[in-house]
C-alpha cells in the first residue's frame, strides 16, 4: 500500500489516476490549485467529485484542499479574463501555444513534493499523458524523468513522481478507467459526470477547444456517450 | 548583459548576489518569499535593502514583490511560532536537521523560473552556498545540477539556473561583496546592516542560532564588524 501525494485538477485524467490509486488500495491525499485559470469550474468540480467519492473510501482518500498560489504565471490564454483568447481546434496546432502556463507542472510538483515530504507520504501523483507532449514542455517523458531525477534528490530517503499515464492517450486512460469503475463497483457516469475539462470555463462546455476536442475524442473511442453537457 | 529573476531574501547571501549582478551589469527583478518562516522580518529587511539600493541602480533593479505562499511547508521548526523551537549551535550538527524545510528550494526555484520565463527573462539567480550542503538536501551540487536541468527542459529555448556560491563559504562570499561594492562605490556597512540572517525572528539577531553564528563567523574571517545589532 503506497500513500500519495496526488495533483487533482477535477479533469479527466486526474479523476482517472484517482480511481487507478483507489483500484490498487492506495492512500491518496488529493490537493487542488487555483492558480488564476480561467477555467477555475474544474476546482468546483474536483469538490464535488470529491464529495461523492469520499463517503464511498472513507480510509483511502483525504482531501488537503485548495491551494490558491499567488500571480506567478503570464503570458497564458489561460489565465485570460475572456474565453475568446481560447484557441479553438486539435492540441497537434500551432495556435495551442496559447495555452502554455510556463513551468505550471514544476511549480505543481514541487508544492506537492514539499507536501509529500511533511506528510511523510512516499510518492507524489501527476496525470500527464501522451496527448499533452506536443505543445507542453512541462509535460514530455524528458522533463518529467528529469524533474522526478530532481524531486528525488531533494529528501532523504527520497519520494518517487508517480506518472503512470505518461505513454498514454485520453481514449486508453478512459478504458483502464472504465475497467476500475466496473471492478470496484463504482458508477462510471456519475463520476466523469462530475468533471470538467473545458478550457474556457462557462457554464456548457464549449466542445471545440483542445481540451474538449481530446475529450470528445476519448469517449468516442470507448464507444460511452460523455456525460457532461455540452453547448453544441 | 543578463536579465535575472533573483531569489532575495534580505539575508547575507541573496544581497551578496545582487551586488554579484549589479558589479556584473546585469538586469535584476527580484522576487521575495513569504512561507510562514518565524524569522519573517527577512521580508522586511529585504524591502529596506531595495528601497535603499534601487535609487542608486534605477535601471538594473527592478522588484516584482513579495511572494505569499499557502501552508504546504510542515515538519520544521523555522516555521514554528516559538523562536526557542530554534536551536543553536553550528550547522555541523545534527540537531540543525530542525531547520530543514522539505523541498523548499524546489518550490523557490520553479516559481522563479515560471516569473523567468513569462517575463522573458534569460536565467534565475539563487545564492545556495557551501555552507548549507550539510543539512539541507535541496542545496546540495547534485540536486542544484539535477534541478537546473529539469527547468532547462520546462520551456524554449529554456532558462539557465545561476548559482555562483554554490562552491563558497560565506566568508568567501563576504569577502567578494566587499570589492563589489568598492568596485560599485557602495556602502558595504549600510548595505549589509539592513540585512537580516537570524532564524528566530526576534527584535535582535540571537547570535546563537546556526545562521547567526555562520553569519558572524564570516564577518570575523573578513576582518570587519557585522553592522547588525545582537543580543549578546
């Protein structure tokens, strides 16, 4: 039984990694950041996937709450006041750019690694995966190996960076998904019900950002109709 | 000339640091931290430090502010609410593992580099010494190295980790601020007597706790008197 530290954004892969933590009997001590995104719904929806989750594990999951960071990034579409400034289209495009938060997955890690350290847990969680590599550095095999390189070094005896989605697609993460829910008799849809991917944060989803788009994609694969609502 | 987002504490060796830049010509924003530490005043001391030092180099200092950070650091007594939690002595001693806060460089560093490089700045600047080697693992020369090569990977072209008192003891470093601001026609009394280095946090530095007795170790080894005031 490990105990970790987990990045939980309220997405798509961040619920997928908790139910992988909670499908291999882990513990897991989920944390939140708002970080001025503008798609700041995904925290009001890690809560409350949290408090349907919670009563079903009471003694695997407990929650560390809300880290509000101060204004440390720029530069970002994302951390925009208007959902315009959000590109339209495939992560695999040029205009895409727009969306890097500079060094968001290093100042995320760290904080949850320093966390880790105080609590005595052996291992931090990140939900990165194969879609994200084109446009973000923060999240390609290179920097994360390098950044668990570094994250080990920083404690005696050493905490791990768990990132078991790294070679993955949306569409793969949501089948093993699908395959956690069915064996630890959980209800898929209402889960996934509760999270929130849309980049420009209103109150549909739009279905046309990246985020959507992959999304999308993701359950189609899986042959499941997704059950959040979307605007079109 | 190098545009640096500098770590600046208000102690000996991040001011050392700024004088290392402003002697090299160099462009300066410096970025405070304020993490719960008991020996808050750093914050303070740091401010009259640029309030004293920004007119003289108007057009290499810039300053982006104070840092509050939420409570992700537990388990160290320099964020403790009683100064006698401190304990006293040389850093050689095992029971300075007290003051080990987990993972903070880690943190420090990757908020420095998100600043660096949504500013388009070229490089961070932080002022880890010799001397903090024995206890802390995040100062070590691997775990720099190791970090400075997971943040060369975060962005394109990427940002450049400086640390140039990696190798130095404080003496060192004292003695090569000296001709700083000799060089600089500086005041290195009135510099050096708005810093603050004592871990307790009280009205006067203790003169007892590892930083102090580092700190005034230093100042004997260059042959000067700390301008700042101690209780005993």
């Amino acid at each position: 039984m490990h105990k970790v530290v987990l990045g939980f954004s309220g997405g798509l892969d961040s619920t997928s990694l908790l139910l992988y933590h909670l499908h291999a009997g882990n513990s897991v001590k989920t944390v939140q950041f708002l970080y001025g995104q503008l798609h700041d719904k995904e925290v009001y929806a890690a809560q409350r996937l949290l408090d349907y989750l919670m009563p079903q594990f009471p003694r695997q999951i407990s929650d560390f709450g809300v880290i509000r960071l101060p204004d440390i990034f720029s530069g970002s579409a994302l951390i925009s006041n208007d959902p315009d400034d959000i590109p339209e289209g495939h992560y695999h495009q040029k205009n895409m750019e727009k969306t890097v938060v500079p060094n968001r997955n290093g100042v995320f890690m760290n904080i949850l690694a320093s966390i880790c350290i105080g609590l005595q847990y052996d291992k931090i969680g990140i939900a990165v995966h194969q879609g994200d590599h084109f446009i973000y550095h923060d999240c390609r095999p290179e920097y994360i190996k390098a950044m668990e390189n570094a994250i080990m070094l920083s404690s005696f005896p050493g905490i791990k960076v768990h990132c078991p989605f790294l070679d993955s697609d949306k569409g793969k993460i949501l089948r093993a998904a699908l395959q956690w829910c069915d064996e630890l008799k959980i209800n898929f849809d209402e889960i996934y019900s509760r999270t929130w991917t849309c980049y420009k944060g209103q109150e549909l989803a739009c279905g046309k950002c990246g985020s959507c788009v992959e999304r999308l994609e993701a359950f189609h694969t899986v042959g499941r109709k997704d059950p959040v609502e979307y605007e079109c």
